[in-house]
C-alpha cells in the first residue's frame, strides 16, 4: 500500500500516512492491524544530545567565568556582571536543561522557562531598584506563563478540536494585549487603549475564523486537506 499523495510506503495497518498525514483507507481493502513502517516520534539518537549537552554547559561555564574574573579585575566589585551571570543562567534552563532529558515534556519545561525568566527579572528589579517587578514584571510572566503553558498542554494532551483551540488560543493571546497595557498603565502610568485593541481585533477575527472552520464541515476540510490540520 502507497500513499495516493506523497508515495510513501505504508505499512499494511496504517491509518494515516506518518509523512503527510493524508487518511490511508481504501473501501475495498480489509486493514489488518500491523506494525507501522516508521517511528511515530523522532527522537535525535542519545550520542548526538549528549554531546550538545556537554558542549552548550562547558560554553555557559566558560562565560559565566569569564564575566565574573573580568568584572572582578577591573576591581569594581561585581557591578554588571551579576546581570550577565542572571542571563546565562536563564539561557542554560531555557536552552541547555532540556538536553539532559531523554523526553523532555514541552508543558513542564514552558512552565519551568517562564519560572526562569520571573526570577531573572526579579533580580534585576531588585539590583537596580527599578520598582516595576511586581506590577509589571511579575503579572506578565505569570499571565503569559500560565497562558503559553495551557495552550501548550491543550495541544499535546487534547486530540480532538484543533480548530476551536486554535481559535481560542487566537483571542485569548489578543485580549491579554490589554491586561498587558493595563500593567503598563499602573507602572509608567502609559495612556490606556492606546494601542492594545488592536491586537485585540486582529487576533479576535482571526480567532473567529478558525472557530468557523471547527463549526462549518466543509470549510474546516478544505482547510484540512490544505493543511493536514
Ligand atoms: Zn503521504
């Protein structure tokens, strides 16, 4: 059995192709339940990630020493280069820790990556005294945080609804243009509505249109045959 889109071979159980995702059913062919021809997930083999992960830690090691020894050599006690070791640290989590995992989840590691980069706004906030942590800093890593890792975890743990949660996705990212705006407000005192309907609309339309894809039958499957949604 040939894939009738791309001409891949499928294995006799398959019920879609693994490449392009088109539906392997054929009315007259019984499918007998079989092994796949291909690896559902491809996973980059261990020797390759290993040697990343020592390679990427032995670089952030080498800079993280670097800007400590120089700030410390030009005698000034420490001043900018507690920034710089707050970035490299944040870096290595975001980049680097995944590595060590042999399946890393996507959720945990959003929510971790978020936790991170809080932290290294904390510290800044707190070495300059800039004052703006917790009504800005703080709301919208939490506020984005909470929203990338949910829709994060919606995608990988529910498999039904693609178009509703992409059009979902849509207008709740566009409405938090406005608490955005809002915490700007509070801290800078910035005008409001200066700027965050638009997003809002944008994102909103956009949103609406997937939704009526997931309600309309035949305009979700043009764009599923289009997409392989
Ligand atoms: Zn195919």
């Amino acid at each position: 059995m040939y894939c009738m889109n791309c001409g891949v071979k499928l294995g006799q159980g398959e019920e879609k192709c693994p490449l392009c995702g088109l539906k392997a059913y054929h009315p007259d062919l019984a499918r007998t339940p079989g092994p796949s021809l291909y690896p559902r997930e491809w996973h980059a083999p261990e020797a390759e990630r290993s040697g990343w992960r020592y390679l990427l830690t032995v670089f952030f090691l080498v800079a993280a020493g670097a800007c400590a020894i120089v700030d410390f050599l030009l005698k000034e006690g420490m001043t900018w280069s507690g920034f710089a070791l707050a970035g490299l640290a944040t870096g290595y989590v975001i980049l680097v820790l995944p590595l060590w995992f042999t399946r890393p989840n996507v959720v945990i590691f959003l929510g971790i990556d978020f936790t991170a980069v809080g932290l290294m706004l904390l510290y800044i906030d707190l070495k300059v005294q800039g004052g703006w942590f917790l009504s800005l800093a703080f709301p919208v890593t939490a506020l984005y945080g909470v929203l990338v890792t949910g829709f994060a975890a919606v995608v990988k743990y529910v498999r039904r609804g693609r178009f509703f949660q992409l059009g979902g996705g849509c207008i709740v990212f566009g409405c938090s243009a406005m608490l955005l705006e809002l915490f700007l407000h509070i801290t800078f005192g910035t005008r409001m509505f200066a700027w965050s309907l638009y997003p809002v609309a944008i994102l909103s339309t956009v949103g609406l249109f997937w939704i009526l894809a997931g309600l309309i039958r035949p305009l979700g499957d043009a764009i599923r045959k289009k997409t392989f949604l």
